[in-house]
C-alpha cells in the first residue's frame, strides 16, 4: 500500500498536539531558543521529536513465506488454467507484505500473462496500469521510436469471447390442409410488420413452439405484439436479423430494446449480437454507468466487460464518481458474476487497494473490502480480506469490529493479524494482555522481527531490549532505530541519537527517518544539516508534510533556510563538487536541490539529481527527475538524451541507443556518446564491440564537460580497458579520474593491482576509497576480496552492519561455515538474511545446502520459492530439476 496512515492508537498514546509555528519563529537571522536549560530542553525537545507507533499494515504476511511460495509454485505447476492467476495474486501479496516492489510487479505480469479469462485480462492489466501511473512519457517515446507499446491499451472485449454456437432451431414448414403460411404479420399497435415465419421461429424455442407448435398463433397469419414492449422499428430490424444473421448501423438506443426482447423470448443468436454490438459502443465513464445497468439487468456479460474495462482504464479517478463506486460496492453475487465473471475476487482486490490509496477511512474502502470478503472462495483468500478490513476498521475506530475481522483472520491461519488483536487489547487497557499474546506467538513460532517490534510496544518498563531484538531478526523495521534515536535525544544525548538514525538512513532512505532526524538537527540547532534533511524529502516527495501531516515540509524548508548563509553560484558548485567527491549522495542531494530553487540549468540539474536518486535505491523519484530533466532541457540534443536515459532505464536499450545516436548527429556532446557507450557496454557481450564503446568513451572526454561528468567517463574507460587486458592504459584511466577527485576510481585501480598480483596494493587503494567515501559498504565488500580470511570476515561483518540489505557476506559466511562443516550454522546464517529479504542467491545456496546434507524435502521448498522470484533462473531449474528427481 503506497500510504497506509498509523492507526489511531498511535496518535492518542504517542502525539500531543504540536504547533510549529511555537517552536519555528523566526527573527532575521536569528532562531528563537528551543532551551535555556537541560531541564527546559528536555520537554521542549519532547514537544516535537515524536516517534508514531508503527501502524498495522493491510499486507499478507505469513510467518514462513519461503514456504508459501513454495507451495504457490508446486500448485502452479498442476493447477488448472482458471487458477493461475489467482495464484499469482497471492503471489503478489507475498512480495507486497516483504516490500519488493519489482518482485509484486513480476508476479502481476503473470497473473496477467497467465489469465485463463478475459475478465482477468482486464483486471490484471488495469493493475499492471495502475502501478506504472506517471510513465505515460515512455510510452510517447516509443512512439517516436516507431514502437507501439500497446499492452495497456485498450482491449477489443467481443473478440475475447467465444462465439456462442448458434442456438436456430431448424426450420420447419407447417401446413394448414393445403395451405402453408409462409409469412406471419406481426402486428405492434396499427403497424403490420411481415416477417418470415420459420425465420422468426428459428430465433428460439419459445418462437417455434408459438408458430409451429399447439399455440393458437401457430394457425394465425396476424399475431398481435403490441404488449411486448418492442416497437415496429425493432421488430422489423429483427426480421432482417432472422435472415440475415446480421446488426447493421442499428443505433444503441435500439438495440437496447432488442436485447430486452431477445431475452424475454430467449432468442441466445439475438441477444449475443445485441451484447456484443452494445460492447462496441462503450467509448466513455458515461455510457459505461449507463449501460452496465442495461448489462446486469439482462445478464449481458460482453457488454458488462466492455463497461468493466472503462471502468478499470480510468482508475483512480473513476472511484470519485458515485455512480460509479455505487454499481461495484452493492453488487450481489450474481451482479459481480455478470460483471467480472471468475476475477471477482481479483476485481475487489485491485479495487480495495486503490481505495485504500485515496483514503483508508472511506466508506468507499470498507465497501470493497466487505464485497472482496463476499468474493473471497479459499481460506488464503478470506484471511486477507479479513485482515485488510480488521486494519480499516481499527483505523475508523471500529474497535469491536476490527476485533472479529482480526479473529477470523487468524482463525484462518494468519499470524499477523494477531499484532492487530494485541493493538485493540492495549487501547482497550489490556497492555499485559497484549504483552502475553505476542509472547505467545514468539514462543511458539520461529519469531521474526515485527513479533518483538509489536510486544516492545506493551513493555512494563524500556522497550530497548525487544527493539534490540526486532533489529538483529529485520534491521528493515524502521521504528526501532526511530524509537532508540529519540530515546537517546531525550537523554541529551545528540550524537548517539544521530549514529542510531544514521544506521538505518545508511542503507535504506526512508521518508519518516529523514524526518526525525531533520528534528534532531532542528533540537540541536544545526540548521544547515537541518537544511540538508529537509532538501532531500522534497526531493524524494515534494508534497510531503511532517509532523503527522499537519505541516508541510517546504514551509518548514523556508524557515529554516532563513537561518543558514545563502550559497552563490559558484559555492554551490564547490559543494556538489566536494559532496561528489566524498561520495555523499544524501548531500549531493540536498545541493542540487538548493541550486534548483536558484534557477540554474534545470536540465543538467534534474539529470544529476536522477543519477543520485538511482544509486540511493529510489527509482520511481528518479524517473521523476529524468522526466523533469526532459522538461527543462535546454536543447533539442539535450532532451533526447534524457529521453534515452528514460528509454534505457525502463528496460528499452534499442531505443535508448537510438536517441543517443539522433542526438549525437544534432551535435556532438559529451552526454550523448556517453549514453552511447554506456548502454552499447551493458547490452552486448560481445567482446568485439570493446572498441566501440573506447572510441565512444574518448569521444565523450573530448566534448566540454565538467570533472564531475568527465571522472564517470574515465572510469567507466579504465573498465572496459580491464576487461580487455589492457591494464596499463585502465591505471592511467584511473588515476586520471583520481586527479579529478573521482573517488570511485580507487575500487577500479585495485582490480588493476589485484589483476597484477599485487593483492597488497589492492587491499591499500580499497582503504583509501573507505576512508574518503561517506557511504562505503560496497567499498568494504569489495576490499573482502583482498585480503585474508580473518579480514574479510571483519569487513564483511563490517558491510553487514553498514547495510544489512547486501546478501554476499551472508552467502560467504554460510560457505566458511559449510567448508568448516558447520552445516546447521551455515544453513541458519543464510536463514536469518533470508527471513526478512527474499533473495534468490541465498535460497539458491540454501537449497544447495540443504541437497549437501540430504534434506530433500528442504531443498525443493527452497527451489520452488527461488523459481517464484526468477522462473527462468537456468542453474535454479536444473537443481529443482535435479531435487526433484530424490523426492521422495
């Protein structure tokens, strides 16, 4: 869920109300005191640096999801086409409730992929749309590229469904003596409409018995319809249809009343032809509302999916239509049958989540939520449902409620929810009880980490020993370092405060820790750092608002920029440039940001500040960045090297290479034969374009750049010369980059000694990086490799502590342990990484392991939840094939 608001619980035990404009008055220059004494900074600190209770999150978060997965994959293996994508959705809530953005994206592609019915096309497309929301760009960049990417464009809904066979009955001549009546005169008040008789009768059963059968209309030549709410325009048209089999330019209105009258006389040909033209027609939101009704009311499943499809292509915004939420929240069983047919399910899944997005306390929500239950068919599927509601419910302080949903859903088998009954006992006054559920669930579980995170909250005395815990089983959970941070600023203690925000800002750039630390600085009085901070969150979000929302952070960026000397032109340039340097990314940030207000070259501006954004982990704000830069560019060739970087980044490299190569023939630029070169690298392994891409690399070097730019170039140059062999030119490339205070060339030039055999120097210019680079847990993972086991085991401890996130020292520690024979420390050493990272190499490993010492049953749960995040993984197909084959 992209913003799930802490329940309200947090907010009454945690929040007092805050004004910043008490604590922010500004005078020129000068900050009015937060404290005259320890014993006043104390309270005054108090008054703002809150930490909110972590809230319980809507997310599927089973205790052993290596397990589920496994399962998940076994059941894909043999279930049918109609439960795939079903499958995969539950996939997909997996990998939400652990965090992996790319992971719930690849598993919506399946679901999608995999749809056994146009109904889960539908929806899995509009979500796989959903999801992507602000790449439209990408899309009109293909476009110029003579690429159509048409997998979210509209679908033609009639030619998904099959053909109905053709329902006529065979027709017969009925005889009266020596006369056969031929024709029948349909009579609609004074209009006589004559038709063919056995073509009418062969529209439907109840036709033929009328004019074939005992009916005293069977003997007549003039049949009165005046009653049958059909007018002498539609019977004529369905005349033609009896002969022809055909609709043509019959306009909606009419057709409408056809289908009203084809289903009163079950004609199936004729109504399938009315849904299937009335589908054709859907164009708006408007006619969709209009029509879905004509379509449940005549149980028209063409037509419903064509509205349905209008419906989903619009969201979010079609959710602020009332008629809209109106048709899909008091749908009954039938109702959602006809509009979404077997992704009923899938429908109000996706619904509930954008809803949820908009806003978790609307009754627009809790109505999805209760239809998502309705439309729930296995236990998996119900204790989500019940789980997402019992989180709504718990946020509108439906307590009693929320209590029953909670129940249920663990009743079902989820754990989680169980965090959501001990929050409800604790509000209700009941701590010790909620103290000795959760101790409950640690005792008889594996525990992870949101088990102890969930119990520090009902601690008789300091939560630090259980927030220690929760730490050690998922250095992921932020509150922990959030809790102990403000702990220790309330103790005086600034800069333990600030080391403990740090570990966790290190390696993972969370919003509301950026946040806190901004108020640290604020308490400390170090506005320029406080500066800092703030920069950076409107960079990642530039509508974020601090302080449970009640203040926005670029008002508190303007005052605290009132007490910080203005930088020129020149100085910012000096700082990014330092900043650069030492490979502060967070700073380099913050600068860039200060010199957009300035209204320097935006272009050049936003393209950096992508490049920073992408290193930091924050795709989706560096995408903004490199659309801004598109904006702002200040030229044609320019623009279409951002437009390149954008196509290269989102997986179009073709393309990319394109743009580069059409901004190149606009002008020669240093950025151009750099995209050039950069994405022709990464896309051929092909050795013999090793040429092309130095020839490039030098062209770029000798266009006008900056050092910033130019050090990039030289060593991306020293790269490719290693991988070529020529070492001597990759160290001057190197140390020329050095000169130029491009400090990432240090880890360059070490390859180039340990290529030498000089393991030694290696090991000194890895030291040097470390030293100089403010975020350096790659530096100590790479200098690992350059020294002796006890030292590498010391770095890699290092890299771990640094950024818990980074899977090679687990996989090289349970390895020394395996060589060692300490098989179950090894096995648990991968395991602990594992419980809160779901990462292919280490479940690859493990299963290997597991294999080693004869645990087959281990082994294939291992591999199939690996195969869940990389299906095409060749050495992970072949030992689950291998595995597979001991299975007992």
């Amino acid at each position: 869920m992209r913003a799930f608001l802490p329940s309200d619980s947090c907010k009454e035990t945690q929040l007092n109300a805050i004004n910043p404009q008490s604590w922010l008055q500004v005078e020129r220059g000068k900050f009015s005191k937060l404290s005259s004494s320890c014993t006043t900074a104390s309270s005054s600190i108090e008054s703002f640096i809150k930490v909110p209770e972590p809230p319980i999150v809507p997310f599927f978060k089973p205790v052993d999801y290596v397990e589920v997965l496994a399962q998940i994959h076994e059941e894909l293996e043999s279930c049918s086409l109609q439960e795939r994508s079903n499958l995969y959705l539950l996939q997909f809530q997996i990998f939400r409730g652990l965090g992996e953005t790319k992971l719930m994206r690849g598993s919506l592609r399946s679901a999608w992929q995999k749809a056994g019915t146009v109904h889960e096309r539908l929806v899995f497309v509009a979500w796989l749309k959903y999801e992507k929301q602000g790449e439209e760009l990408i899309v009109d960049l293909l476009a110029t590229c003579n690429k159509c990417a048409q997998e979210f464009g509209p679908m033609d809904v009639a030619s998904q469904f099959p053909v109905e066979v053709d329902g006529a009955l065979q027709e017969t001549v009925v005889t009266d003596g020596e006369k056969s009546l031929k024709n029948v005169n349909f009579w609609i008040g004074d209009e006589k409409i004559v038709c063919r008789r056995q073509k009418i009768a062969s529209l439907s059963a109840p036709f033929h018995a009328m004019l074939n059968g005992y009916f005293n209309e069977s003997l007549c030549e003039d049949i009165d319809l005046s009653e049958n709410n059909i007018s002498p325009l539609g019977l004529r048209t369905i005349s033609v249809f009896s002969v022809t089999g055909c609709l043509s330019d019959v306009p909606p209105d009419l057709l409408l009343e056809i289908l009203v009258f084809a289903n009163k006389f079950c004609c199936e040909r004729l109504k399938d032809a009315c849904d299937r033209k009335l589908a054709s027609s859907v164009c708006t939101k408007d006619d969709a509302v209009e029509l879905m009704e004509y379509a449940i009311e005549e149980n028209s499943p063409v037509l419903a999916a064509s509205c349905l499809q209008v419906f989903l292509h619009e969201l979010p915004d079609c959710l602020n239509d009332e008629r809209v939420v109106e048709i899909f929240s008091h749908a009954d069983r039938q109702q959602r049958l006809i509009m979404a047919g077997q992704a009923c399910f899938s429908l109000y899944c996706l619904l509930s989540e954008v809803a949820m997005n908009l806003d978790p306390r609307s009754g627009n929500t809790v109505c999805f939520l209760e239809q998502l239950i309705e439309s729930a068919e296995t236990d998996r599927q119900r204790l989500l449902a019940f789980h997402q509601l019992g989180c709504v419910r718990l946020l509108r302080k439906e307590y009693d409620e929320a209590e029953s949903l909670f129940e249920r859903a663990v009743g079902l088998g989820h754990v989680y929810s169980i965090a959501g009954l001990a929050r409800l006992g604790y509000i209700k006054g009941h701590k010790l009880w909620s103290y000795e559920k959760l101790s409950s669930v640690i005792s008889s579980v594996n525990p992870l980490g949101w088990m102890y995170q969930e119990r520090s909250l009902y601690c008789k005395g300091d939560r630090w020993e259980d927030l220690e815990k929760a730490t050690e089983l998922d250095p992921t959970l932020t509150y922990p370092y959030m809790y102990r941070a403000a702990s220790l600023m309330m103790k005086q203690n600034v800069q333990a405060a600030l080391g403990e925000i740090n570990r966790v800002l290190g390696f993972k750039l969370a919003l509301e820790c950026l946040e806190l630390r901004f108020c640290l600085y604020l308490a400390n009085e170090d506005y320029k750092a406080a500066l800092r901070d703030v920069q950076v969150i409107l960079t990642l979000s530039p509508d974020y608002r601090m302080f449970e929302g009640r203040v926005a952070a670029s008002q508190l960026r303007t005052l605290v920029h009132e007490h910080v000397d203005n930088w020129t032109t020149a100085d910012c340039w000096m700082q990014l440039y330092d900043r650069w340097s030492s490979v502060d990314d967070i700073g380099s940030l913050s600068v860039i940001y200060q010199m957009l207000e300035s209204g320097e070259a935006k272009g050049v501006l936003y393209f950096r500040q992508s490049l920073l954004l992408l290193r930091l982990n924050c795709p989706d704000a560096a995408m903004r960045s490199l659309e801004l830069a598109c904006q702002h560019a200040s030229n044609e060739h320019e623009r279409l090297v951002y437009e390149g970087w954008i196509l290269y980044d989102t997986g179009h490299c073709e393309e990319g290479l394109r743009k580069a190569e059409e901004s190149i023939r606009t002008k020669r630029s240093f950025e151009a034969f750099f995209l050039k070169a950069y994405a022709l690298a990464d896309s051929s392994m092909d050795f013999s374009c090793s040429s092309t891409v130095i020839s490039l690399l030098e062209n770029a070097l000798k266009c006008p750049s900056d050092n910033l730019r130019k050090g990039q170039a030289l060593n991306n140059l020293g790269s490719v010369y290693v991988d070529c062999g020529k070492l001597d030119l990759a160290a001057d490339c190197y140390i020329n980059a050095l000169k130029i205070r491009h400090t990432r060339a240090h880890q360059g030039l070490a390859r180039v000694h340990f290529l030498r055999n000089d393991k030694a120097a290696a090991y000194e210019e890895m030291t040097k990086l470390i030293e100089k680079a403010k975020n350096n847990a790659s530096a100590y993972e790479k200098r690992s490799e350059y020294c002796d086991r006890d030292l590498t085991k010391a770095d890699l401890e290092m890299v771990t502590q640094l950024d818990p996130l980074r899977v090679y020292p687990y996989r090289y520690r349970a390895a020394v342990l395996m060589d060692s024979s300490k098989e179950k420390e090894a096995i648990a050493e991968l395991s602990r990484a594992i419980a809160f990272k779901a990462d292919l190499h280490l479940l690859h490993l493990r299963a290997a392991f597991h294999e080693h010492v004869g645990d087959v049953l281990a082994a294939l749960r291992d591999c199939r939840a690996a195969l869940s995040i990389d299906p095409n993984h060749q050495e992970m197909l072949e030992l689950h094939s291998r595995v597979n084959s001991h299975e007992p």
